[in-house]
C-alpha cells in the first residue's frame, strides 16, 4: 500500500498576484538541495485519521502556526516516490520569520553510530506561482496549476 500524506497550500494575493507559501526539507541530505526539493507543509498520516485533521496537524508541526479558513479539497497527487499526497488549498498569510519546527532524530554521518536531532523543515519562503512550480517537487506543481484554475487564473 502506497505512503499517503496530507498538507495545506496556503496562498495569499499579493496586489492580485497569487503567492504559494512553501517549506524546504531540514537536515543535512537536503541542505544544498534547491529547485525540485520544496514542498507544501505536509506530512504522513494513519489510516482511520481524517486527511484534513492530519493536514492541519502538520502544517501545525512545520511551521508552528494553527491555520483556519475556508480549506477547498485539491485532487490527490502521485509522487515519484509513490507516496499519494492530499492537499488542500486555504487563503491565509504567515510571516515566514516566525516559522519553528519539530525536530526528528537520524543517524548522521551514517553509519557513525551517532545521532543528531535537525528540524523537519529548515526554512518556509512565499513564491510566486511560476517560482513555486521550480521550486517544488514536481508532482506537487499540479496542486498549484488546480489552485490557479480555482481562482479564475
């Protein structure tokens, strides 16, 4: 059974210009990772867990915000990895300065024997739509292109 997450496409009009708010993976094997390594604040869930609930959980998790508002279904995505992301798309503002994070716990360097502790996210930026789309992992540009066609663009 494939890996499933759940995130939040927060965005903004910026002078009617859609914005994206995107996060970029923490800890050393994505530290010099740029374009097609972003990602909307997600993360995985369990079965019997309601996809929404998750999604605002771990946008919670990630950034250190509660998010609220009208939160509009986009359809699920494919990964290249096989995960099946759910997403959903509210309009909202974050000052990205005020992003704090959980941690996670992996082995590094690997096979050392030792363990450090690196936030799950190590930065949130906002994008316009066509940066967001290099910026992303490619799969998830779809949510983006979904979001504009709901908003008339």
């Amino acid at each position: 059974m494939p890996r499933k997450s759940a995130g939040i496409l927060l965005y903004r009009l910026k002078t009617g210009v859609p914005e994206v708010f995107l996060v970029h993976p923490g800890g050393p094997l994505h530290a010099k990772k740029d374009l097609g390594s972003w990602s909307i604040p997600k993360g995985e869930f369990e079965e019997g867990e309601e996809p929404l609930a998750a999604a605002r959980r771990e946008f919670k998790e990630e950034t250190g915000a509660e998010i609220g508002g009208d939160f509009t279904a986009l359809s699920p995505i494919k990964q290249k990895s096989g995960k099946i992301v759910w997403a959903w798309a509210v309009k909202g503002d974050f000052d990205e300065k005020e992003l704090v994070c959980n941690l996670f716990t992996m082995e590094w360097p690997p096979r050392s024997g030792r363990y450090s502790s690196f936030p799950e996210v190590d930065r949130g930026e906002w994008f316009g739509v066509e940066l967001a789309r290099q910026k992303m992992i490619p799969a998830q540009a779809a949510l983006v292109d979904e979001l504009l066609q709901l908003l008339g663009n």
